[in-house]
C-alpha cells in the first residue's frame, strides 16, 4: 500500500498556484501583498477540492480533512481563535470527520461530512451560519437543524448560505441568512435574514445536481442541465425571490456566480455569462456599452473571442472570471486592479486573456487543472507527471 | 463610476474602524465615518482599491440637532471562542 503510494507520488506531482489579492495571506504564499503573476506556493497535501471566499480559503484533501487559511477575523478558518493565518492549518475540530464537500463565502465557512453532517463557522451576523441565533463562531459548530438527515453540499454566499439534502422524498435545497435580496428563495416575498434553514420553494420537482452562492446571488444546476438563479437581479433586471430557470437552448454542466454575473459552462464547452454588464470595465466606464446586455433576445451571452476553444472548467471572483480550456491553459477576464487576472498588471479585460503559468513542458505534461476564485484572487490546482524518456 | 447603491441600513458598523462598512469586491470594506455622513458625504471608499459605494441615508439621522435618530449603529455581535 505505502510502496504503491509512492510510486504515484514520482508518476503524477500536484502543483498549487495563485495570483490577486494578498493582504489578509489568503494566496498562501506567506507574504501579505498582491501577486499580478501565478506564484507556485509550497508543498501542501494532495488537494481534491478548493473553495475560496472573501478573503480565505478551504482546502480538502484526498485524505478528506481540512486546511484553511487566509483572512480569520470573524472566525472563518475555524481554528477557534479569531486571527488570519498565513499558511495552511487544520481544523482540529474536524478532525474526527471525513470531509467530503466545503464552501468559503465571504467571512463564513461551510464543511459537509461524508455522512450527510454540515458544520459552519466565521460571521454569524445574519444567520448565515443556520444556528439559530446571529452569533460568530470561531471553530465549526454542527448545524443541528437538519438532525439526521442527508446533507450533500454547501453553498456559502456574501451574507447567507445554501444547503443541498438528499434523500428519499428526492432533493431539497435550504437556503439561510440574509434574504434581503430574495437570495433565499424560501417565500415569495424577501426576507430581512433567517437564521435556522428554510426550504427553498419552487425546485421540488428538480433533480438538483449543485449549489452555488456568491454576493448575493444563489444557483442551482438540474442533472438535466438546466440553470436556475435567485436573489439580486442580472444587469440591472429586479430580484428574484424564487428559483427562475435561465432561459437558454443550451444544457449546462457548471455554473459559476460572481457578485454581479454568472458563467454557465454548456455541455459542447462554451461559456456563456448573464449580467456582467460592467465585467472587465470596472476601471473604464466609457468602454461600459460595449457589453451591455441585449435582454430582448436570449439572457445569456456567448463570452466573445473564444472562438472555437473548447472549456473544461469555469470559476467567477466577484468582478473576475477563470476558465480552463481542454489543453489545460488557464483563460482570465473581468476586473484586474489586484492582479487577480494573473497576466503581470492590473489591467481589465472584457475578453479571455492567456495566463502564462510558468512549466517545465521539457520534462512534463499537465494531466488535469482546476480553477477556483475568491473574491479578489485566484488559484489554479494542477496535476502534472514526467514525460517518459 | 460607482460600484454600488447600498442603504445604509445594509452597512454594520465597525466599531474597530468607526465606520459603516460593506463587503468590497476586492475583499476589503467600504468606509464611511458617522461624521462623514452627519455632513452629506455619500461616498463610501475602500482603502485598499479604486472602487467606492454611494450610501443611501438620510442626512438628518445623523445631525447633532435631531436626537430621535432611527439609525441606530448595529450592536456589535457577541462571538464564541472555543
């Protein structure tokens, strides 16, 4: 077992990259400052899942046990203090759990364990946490709410959260926190915060396959490919309190949410956006109409200058865009000033730039990549092994 | 060009800054003081990028003159540490 173990460490090697924002140690670099260019952080266990919030991030490992790090003052990390930790640590308290899914939001953390139980920490202001009260807390708490039945992923946003059941009685989405901008879904009409989970009304009859929540918007994705949004509205269009099916010919396998856009990855490998209205022109308001949204045909746009490059992996900040084309080059958009475009400044860009990832193509391949974003920064885990010689 | 309209009623108070904040994109806080507020400023800035917030309020909650302010600051949270 240990030789074979080995072995596939000399076959495939992991690399962890990062770039953008930096002054709270969420790049995991060990410093405080933003990086404009992809930065090769050091050794960290074998990741199969990252989520990156506000300014911290998760990272589950194969093992599946937890690293945070990065901004704690609201007690995000969970490492029961309230401090920012500049390199990876484990959450002790989850120790005696095998961790199979995580969510960062912005100052709140959410873990599932293999067994259907959801833990949350960090700000409690809203009731994002689903404990019942509005109280912060610094090392995860068990979300006692939903007892004994089967959590399956969660869904951490700017100020509320959403939770994914399954079960017998078929999937079940539970929204909880802020709901000011209907990103709760749990009635008709918004409400101000919740702090135990509701059940979101209007996807009953749905197959939910993921969730997603960033600003204050909140997603789900059908396994027959179709994309539902709620909460603060694209482009301008009002809020939406209930789950809303986003009207488009194309089936989607992805979805990412930032603060003002959603990405949806198709099927055949295009991206497409909703919203995004000032995507990449944060810093030039004149380039503004260029992209502004024509909402009397489809919602959704076609991400220009992609021609015929086919994506594999999608990831929004709140203002940037990532994707992963399928010969594992890392594409970049939207808001720059941070860096958190990785492209050496701190540009905008309304179109998908190359990020030069530095590679020894010499002596190996790249075997898979994923991308992940905070809100400004953004990291990139990649798998790479030798070329046999 | 402002990021956001954001009532002030949606802004906690800070009482480390001693400011009304609200999440920036970048992942710092917009910042507005209550004396900035009590003489008209709009603006909420983030220290840390370019971007700013316009604050939706009314100027009178903040005056000296009207005491029967109805924006009371957002107490502080308690917080467990295990």
């Amino acid at each position: 077992m240990e030789a074979n173990e080995r072995v596939k460490e000399t076959e495939e090697k992991q690399e962890v990259w990062s770039w953008g924002a930096g002054t709270e140690g969420q790049l995991g670099t060990e410093k405080l400052q933003d990086e404009h260019i992809p930065q090769l952080l050091p050794l960290l266990p074998s990741i199969s899942r990252l989520s990156c919030g506000g300014a911290h991030v998760i990272a589950l490992t194969y093992g599946k046990k937890v690293l945070t790090w990065g901004r704690g003052a609201s007690g995000q990390l969970g490492h029961g203090n309230m401090v920012n930790s500049l390199e990876p640590k484990s959450v002790q308290v989850l120790s005696n759990f095998n961790i199979t899914h995580v969510s960062a939001g912005w100052n709140h953390s959410g873990f599932v364990s293999e067994c259907g139980q959801v833990f949350t920490c960090g700000d409690g202001s809203f009731g994002q946490l689903g404990l019942g009260d509005y109280v912060s807390q610094s090392s995860p708490i068990k979300v006692s709410h939903f007892a004994s039945r089967h959590v399956y992923q969660i869904a951490c946003g700017m100020r509320h959260s959403l939770a994914l059941l399954k079960g017998e009685h078929g999937d079940q989405v539970y929204g909880f926190g802020s709901g000011k901008r209907g990103q709760l879904g749990i009635s008709k009409e918004k409400v101000k915060a919740v702090s135990l989970p509701q059940s979101v009304s209007g996807l009953q009859e749905v197959n939910v396959s993921s969730i997603s929540a960033n600003g204050d918007h909140s997603a789900a994705l059908s396994s027959e490919g179709n994309l539902y949004t709620w909460g603060r509205g694209f482009g301008g269009a009002p809020d939406v309190c209930c789950p809303d099916r986003v009207i488009s010919r194309f089936s989607f396998k992805q979805a990412a949410l930032g603060w003002n856009h959603v990405l949806g990855l198709t099927d055949e490998g295009d991206v497409l956006m909703l919203g995004g209205s000032h995507h990449g022109v944060l810093n030039n308001p004149q380039k503004d109409v260029l992209v502004n949204q024509d909402l009397t045909e489809e919602q959704v746009k076609k991400i220009p200058g992609l021609n015929k490059i086919k994506v594999v992996g999608i990831a929004s900040g709140s203002e940037h865009s990532v994707l992963i084309t399928e010969n594992g080059e890392v594409m970049t958009w939207g808001w720059g000033e941070h860096g958190q475009l990785g492209l050496g400044d701190t540009c905008d860009h309304t179109c998908p730039q190359l990020v030069n990832i530095a590679q020894n193509a010499e002596h190996q391949y790249i075997t898979s990549s994923k991308v992940y974003c905070g809100s400004g920064f953004t990291f990139v885990v990649r798998a790479c092994r030798p070329k046999q010689t | 060009m402002s990021y956001d309209d954001v009532e002030i009623e949606d802004m906690e108070w800070n009482e480390e800054l001693k400011s009304y904040t609200y999440p920036c994109p970048c992942g710092d806080l917009f910042q507005i003081t209550k004396e900035e507020l009590k003489i008209g400023e709009e603006i909420a800035r983030c220290p840390s990028c370019s971007l700013y917030i316009t604050v939706i309020y009314n100027m009178e909650d903040f005056t000296d003159q009207k005491p029967k302010t109805n924006v009371e600051p957002p107490k502080q949270q308690p917080v467990a540490v295990a």
